[in-house]
C-alpha cells in the first residue's frame, strides 16, 4: 500500500474521507432539527459546532495522548496555515448553515457540494498544478452530473437566491480550507484543534449578537442534537477531513465529499420517511460511481 510523507497510506486517507463525508451529511439534518426546536441562529450554531467539537478532542487527546514527532513545518508557516484553515471554516461551516435556514437544506446541500468541485478542481490547477487528467474530468462530470439529478428530483425545494448565494460562499470556504490543507500536506489532531479554536473565537463576537444562549421548548432534545453534532460531524469527521486531505489529491478530496448529500438523502429514506424517486436513485449511483472511479484513479497514481 502507497505511503506519503505525512505517513498515512493512500488507502487509508480515501477511507478517511467517505468517513467523514457521509457523517457530514447528517450535519444539515441535525441543522435543520435544531431550527425547528429553537430560535438559534446559524453563527451561534456554527460556533457551538466548533466550541464543542474542540471541547471532545481535548478530551479524547487528554485520555489518548499521542506521542510527539518531530516538526517539519516552520512554526511561523504553522500558525499562519491554522489562522487562515480556521477563517476558512469559519465562513464554510456559517454561511451553509445560513444557506440552510434560507432556502432548505436539500438546495443548500445542493449548491455548496455542487460548486466545491468546480472551485477546488480550479484552484488546484492553478495554485497547486494538480492535473485533473481524462479519468478526472469524467469522474467531475459524473459527480456534477449526480448533483443535477439529485436537485431535478426536489420538486418541492423551494430555491432563494439569498440562500444560493450562501451556499456559494461556503464552497469558496471549502475550497481555500482544503487547498490550505493540501499545499502544507500537514494533517493532524493538532491541526483540528488549532483550527477550531481560531474559529470558535472569530465567531464568538459574531454569535453573541445573535443570541448565544438559545429559547426552546425542548431543551433536552436540543442538548442532544448539539453533542451529536459537535461529536460526529465535527470532532470525529474533522480530524479524519484533515487527516486525508493533507495526503490525498484536492480535486479527489472535493469528489468524495459529495457523499454528504447522498448520506443525507439516506438519512431522509430511513429516518423520516422520505419516499426514494427514480432520479434520486440515478443521482447517487451517478456520485457514488463517481467517488469509486476517482478512489481507484488516486489509489493507482500513488502505487
């Protein structure tokens, strides 16, 4: 099996991925629920998102410490790729979950997987000089191809530019986050925990004007619904995101991330209900053959 230099293995970082991605795709579920229970907003949503998934890894690294290894990148360069991985997120994880309350969270999902491809496929050329090569160009297009389907099937969506606008915003968050990641080929529990941190305080001032103590009826519920994200979405699926990013190819990373909306078209099929279509059905085979293609591509350019 391929290794890099970060040390992680090819095989293991594309694992690292579908994790992450489709654990993703219950995050605007779970969005979607804390709306309806509370009257949160989506940068105090955002920034308990971060404040508590970095409250998980402290503890995870307090019971599991990982030993020290020797530092390859300069401390100046570090705290210059956290500052600006942080923003980045900042901006990706709020403006999708404005993008959420705007116009839904199918549209929502929609247009900030639809968009990160592209970004992330161009960005790489010209930043990184990534080639896309023929296989690529088929797997994107496949990928895109998926998402069209996938958006025809939403009959009842309803579409805001306001909120489709958002959705934009947060694929370009997306993308700097893993061209960032990609470029430093630096990945680690460190950098999940520096990240969150530079996010949790920009947001801080911004949540504390829109309210950061929440009103609901339910607050149980809404207690659970927030572990929940900050655990598995946040703490589990970030540490994995930036793991693999570091090692694996960013136009491949932004490919692999379309399984949230297949994970959340899933969750809507089994947990409320939601009746598969045909084209729902065609558009996540179209993603799903998409993500296998692009993981046997990678899987051969790092033999």
């Amino acid at each position: 099996m391929s290794h890099t230099s970060s040390g992680l293995p090819i095989g293991r970082g594309l694992v690292y991925l579908i994790v992450a991605g489709t654990t993703w795709g219950t995050a605007g579920a779970v969005a979607s629920l804390t709306y309806r229970t509370s009257d949160l907003g989506p940068v105090a949503l955002s920034f308990w998102r971060c404040a508590a998934g970095l409250v998980v890894l402290l503890g995870v690294r307090a019971v599991r410490p990982r030993a020290r290894t020797a530092a390859s990148e300069p401390a100046g360069r570090r705290v210059l790729r956290v500052g600006a991985s942080g923003l980045a997120l900042a901006v990706f994880q709020t403006a999708y979950f404005a993008s959420v309350r705007s116009t839904g969270l199918a549209v929502a999902t929609v247009v900030t997987l639809g968009a990160g491809p592209v970004l992330i496929a161009l960005g790489a050329r010209v930043a990184l000089g990534e080639r896309l090569g023929r296989s690529g160009v088929v797997a994107v297009t496949g990928a895109l191809a998926g998402l069209g389907v996938l958006m025809l099937g939403g009959a009842e969506a309803s579409v805001r530019l306001q909120g489709v606008l958002l959705g934009l915003l947060s694929a370009a968050g997306c993308c700097v986050m893993t061209l960032i990641t990609r470029a430093a080929r630096a990945g680690s529990s460190g950098t999940s925990l520096g990240v969150f941190a530079v996010t949790s305080v920009c947001l801080l001032p911004f949540a504390s004007a829109e309210g950061l103590v929440p009103h609901t009826a339910q607050p149980a519920l809404l207690l659970v619904l927030l572990a929940y994200l900050a655990t598995f979405p946040t703490a589990l699926a970030y540490a994995l995101y930036f793991a693999a990013a570091a090692v694996v190819r960013s136009t491949t990373v932004s490919v692999i991330m379309l399984l949230e909306p297949v994970s959340a078209a899933v969750l809507a099929v089994v947990l409320f209900g939601e009746h598969l279509t045909a084209t729902t059905l065609v558009g996540t085979l179209l993603m799903l053959g998409a993500v296998a293609g692009l993981a046997v591509t990678e899987a051969r350019v790092h033999a």
